[in-house]
C-alpha cells in the first residue's frame, strides 16, 4: 500500500513539475520529458509489470490534460515501461550508465512513435525536421534533468524496499 501511495505521489509531482516549473525554463520550447524518467526508472528497478502500470500511469494522465488522441502516450508509455522492465535482470543500483542510455533509448522512442502516429499518418513527411528540432533537444534536456532525477528516484526506491524488507521479517 505504501507503494501504491508513494508511485501515485510521484506520479503527480513529476507531472506538476513538468506541466509548470520546466514549461518556466523551456529552452526554445522544448521541456524536458521527466514522466519517461519516471516510467523508464520504475520499469527497470522494478520490472516489467511495474513499467507497464507506471507508463499507463503517467501516459493517461498527459492523455488527460494535453493529448489530442485520448491513450496514445498511455500505449506509448506502457510500451517504454515494459520494454525498460526486460533490463531490470541486468539492473544494478551503483551503475548509472545503463539507466542513463535506457532513458536516452525511452525519449527516442517516445519522440518517434509520437511522431510515427501523429504526424506520419497524416502525410507530414518531414521527419528529419522533427528530428533535428523537437526530438533531440527534447533527449539532451531530458538527459540533462535525469542527471538531477534519477537519484532521488532510486533513493526513493531503496527506502520502499528497506521498508517492505523490514514489515515482511515481522511477519516470519
């Protein structure tokens, strides 16, 4: 239950910080994508349920407030956390480079079936465009924040499963 409060507390705190303090510093319009460090970060510390639910999560709630077509960042992200959630074999705590490149991966993606769905099937054939102009800044931003993110995310983590280590010995 108080993984369940505390993802659901997160949750809401990154998309506040995303939707109002980053819409503040915005360079050229481009904000970074803290909901994919999120959705990316509990995929692969978690595993592959819990990306799933976590990108479902974080992708209706932008769905909600900013989507043109009601589920698509919710599949979009869904797939992002399961697809974050294989790695979690191969996850380890000290190592920050593989959640760095997992992440760098997540946005690319993002950014792509976005604009695959969006835009492609629309016939607006500029992709190199997109590219160049709102997918990579949106990647180097994104990086840069989960420079700053992701260790508040894994010390968050580290204290629920010392807690739910704790509360499952009281119980043996």
């Amino acid at each position: 239950m108080r993984r369940f409060i505390v993802s659901v507390l997160l949750i809401v705190l990154c998309f506040l910080f995303q939707t109002t303090v980053f819409q503040g510093i915005a360079f050229g319009g481009i904000v970074p994508n803290i909901m994919i460090v999120l959705t990316a970060s509990f995929g692969f510390m978690r595993g592959e349920k819990t990306g799933l639910i976590m990108g479902f999560a974080c992708g209706f709630l932008s769905d909600i407030f900013f989507g043109n077509v009601l589920g698509l960042n919710a599949m979009i992200y869904m797939y992002i956390g399961y697809a974050n959630g294989k790695f979690n074999r191969i996850f380890y705590q000290e190592d920050i480079k593989l959640p760095l490149g997992l992440i760098f991966l997540s946005d690319l993606a993002y950014g792509f079936l976005y604009y695959v769905t969006l835009f492609l099937m629309r016939a607006r054939f500029n992709i190199r465009y997109y590219f160049i102009h709102i997918i990579l800044p949106e990647v180097v931003y994104t990086i840069l924040v989960t420079l700053l993110l992701y260790p508040l995310v894994l010390w968050i983590n580290k204290k629920l499963e010392e807690s739910e280590k704790r509360r499952a010995r009281k119980f043996v």
